[in-house]
C-alpha cells in the first residue's frame, strides 16, 4: 500500500510540474485521451490540440499538487487510489488553486507498480466528466523520469563536489567537513600552536619600479612556492595580507611536531627567496627579500563571517609572532624563546642566541636567529 501512494505522489508531482510549453495535458507524447482519436476523425477537426493552447494562455505558470486525501485499495497485482487535491497554479501572490477529485489505477508488473489509468472529475484535466485518459505508453515515460531523476542525482552530486572542493580550497579539511556536516564549525583553542608570519622588505619601494602586472605575477611565484611549502610539513596557510604570508602548525588537527615543521617550512621559504633573488640580480631586476619570525603559544582558531567564510587565529601568540617577524634581520629566520625551547633539542637545526631584544608594543622578548646545523 505505501509503495502505491508513493508512486501514486510522485506521479501526480510530476505531471503537476510539467513545463506548459506545447506539450501539456493532451498534446503530450504519453497521453491518450479515450475518444479523442475517433473523435477527430467524425469531426474532422484537432479540437484538442486546439484547447492545448488556449491551456498554456490560461496557464502560464506550472502547477503544484497537496493532496487532502488519499483512500488505496489493493486487490493482488492491483490498485486504486481515489482522493481530492489541492491544484496550485504559480506562486506567491500571483498562485490559484481548486480542487480535484480524481481515481488512479496501478498494475504491478516485474515487482513495481505503473500506472495504467487515470479518471479526473474537474476541468483542469481538460475532459467532461466521464471522459477518460489512459497511458498507452506509461513505462516509457516512467523510464524517462527515472532517467530524469538519475541525471538531477549525478547533477546534485557534481554540485556538491563542487562546493565541497572550493571549501577545501579556502578551510582546513576537518573544519570544511564540520561546516558540511553541521552548518558552522565551532572555534576551538589550541594550547600549543606555532606561527609563522613573513614580509618582504622594500616592497613599496620596488613596487615603484615595476608594473603592477609584474608585482603581482612575482608575488604569486612566491606565494605559490610557500604554499606549496607548507603543504608539504603540513602546516595551514590562514591568510596573506599585502605582501604578508601567515601560516600555522600544530592545527586544526594538534601534533607534538608543530615547532619543528614550522622552522623546517620557513628555512624552505628563505632559500627559495634567496635563490629568486640571485636570479633578479644576475639578470640586473629588482628582487625581493624577506623577514620570518616564529613563536609558540596558545590560540583560538575559528571561522569568521557568513559570506566568504575565512579560518583565521587570534591570540597574543599572533601578536607576538608578527613582532618576531618584525624585529627580526632580512634573510633571517628569528624565533621566540618558547619555539627556541621546542625544538633546542633537534640536531639538524643551529640557534644564533640574541637576548632580551625591544619588540614593539611588547617590550623585551628573547629571540634566536635559527639555521641548519653544518655539523
């Protein structure tokens, strides 16, 4: 019974939403009315194709169905549905509706039932009361829906490939996930987490003696490569501002390895910048040069805004990171002493101590220039 009044709605939902475009009610391939072919014959005349489109005139917009009540009576491979709906034409406040009384007849062939009659009592279905249509070719227009809706399914997935992907692009996966999942991602704070923050000096003054067009594709290259960098120690990039880069490890999933993957990833990112600049000065072009600073501490990290959702960070530790950036040596990577702590023990790596040095906005702080060990 359930399986009879589902295909019974989606049927009725279907026929409901057909497009008024020529086809409708009694032109359409699928339909006969009973009658009509004889009919047409003694009169000589398309009465029907005729009324089709004085239909299309009338109704110009498609039609939705709810149904009042449904009474399904089965008899083994047989079925009738008898009920009154509600026939809403358009939307808003442009929409009609009336009511119908109509029967459908089913048979169930190969385990699933089809509908094989339909007798409709009101003028919508475009016939007197006593009048008849039938589908004469009704698994065929069953197997076009099916394919109909097989395609709008392959549609859906495509799309939401498609929006999963972009938000990859621009989120971290497991907080990409959380939002599909949920609708928002919760902001969540990390005990230990190591910042990265890069500038490039004379950028100002080199964008004076360049065009826009160059400085942009130059910045890219850059930007490009340290993508790939963190990508690669798995690090999450949180934004560029002008010619800023910001990265993160140790979130958003936690890890014992944050401080050492950062220094690894920002070594990286100064010989590539040492290898451009090499380059641009063989071949007599400005080049870029670059400050990185490091620190480790606790931050919160979250989601922010409703359009263009950006994974950002905030905490003192940021703070603090910038001011190791910015009171560090072009060409030099310069960390704090809680990173210095971190990753002292790590052999391949050789730390220049600086002492207690002036950062703006936050008065001394301990500082080490950090390289690769030669030993």
């Amino acid at each position: 019974m359930e399986e009879v009044l589902r295909t019974h709605d989606v049927f009725w939902q279907s026929y409901a939403r057909r497009d008024l475009d020529g086809r409708f009610a009694v032109c359409a391939p699928d339909i006969t009315f009973f009658g009509t072919g004889s009919h047409e014959r003694a009169a000589n005349r398309e009465q029907y194709r005729a009324m089709n489109e004085i239909g299309i005139q009338q109704y110009p917009a498609p039609f939705t169905i709810e149904f009042l009540w449904t009474e399904v009576k089965v008899w083994d491979t047989v079925a009738l549905v008898e009920g009154v709906s509600r026939w809403i034409i358009g939307q808003g406040r442009d929409a009609s509706a009336t009511s119908n009384r109509h029967t459908t007849l089913f048979r169930k062939e190969h385990g699933r039932w089809w509908v094989v009659h339909v007798h409709g009592s009101e003028a919508d279905y475009r016939v007197a009361e006593g009048e008849y249509m039938t589908f004469g070719t009704i698994l065929q227009r069953n197997a076009e829906l099916e394919r109909e809706v097989v395609q709008r399914t392959l549609d859906l997935r495509v799309e939401r490939d498609r929006s999963r992907d972009l938000l990859l692009n621009i989120l971290p996966g497991e907080v990409a996930e959380e939002l599909m999942a949920k609708g928002y991602a919760e902001a969540k704070l990390f005990d230990r987490a190591t910042i990265l923050f890069t500038d490039f000096k004379g950028f100002t003054a080199m964008s004076e003696v360049v065009t826009p067009q160059q400085l942009v594709r130059d910045l890219n290259e850059c930007f490009s490569a340290f993508d790939r960098i963190t990508a690669k120690y798995g690090i999450e990039k949180i934004k560029t501002i002008g010619d800023a880069y910001m990265a993160a490890g140790g979130l958003p999933t936690p890890n014992t390895t944050h401080a050492l993957d950062v220094i690894q990833a920002a070594l990286e990112m100064r010989d590539f910048i040492a290898e451009g600049k090499a380059r641009k000065q063989a071949a007599g072009q400005p080049y870029f040069e670059i400050r990185i600073g490091i620190h480790t501490g606790p931050v919160v990290a979250g989601i922010v805004g409703v359009k263009k959702f950006q994974y950002d960070i905030w905490g003192d530790t940021v703070n603090t990171a910038s001011r190791m950036e910015s009171s560090g040596d072009v060409g030099r990577v310069n960390i704090s002493g809680s990173t210095y702590r971190a990753t002292t023990h790590h052999k391949n790596l050789a730390f220049t101590p600086r002492g207690m040095v002036q950062a703006k906005g936050k008065g001394e702080l301990e500082m080490y220039f950090v390289s690769r060990s030669l030993g």
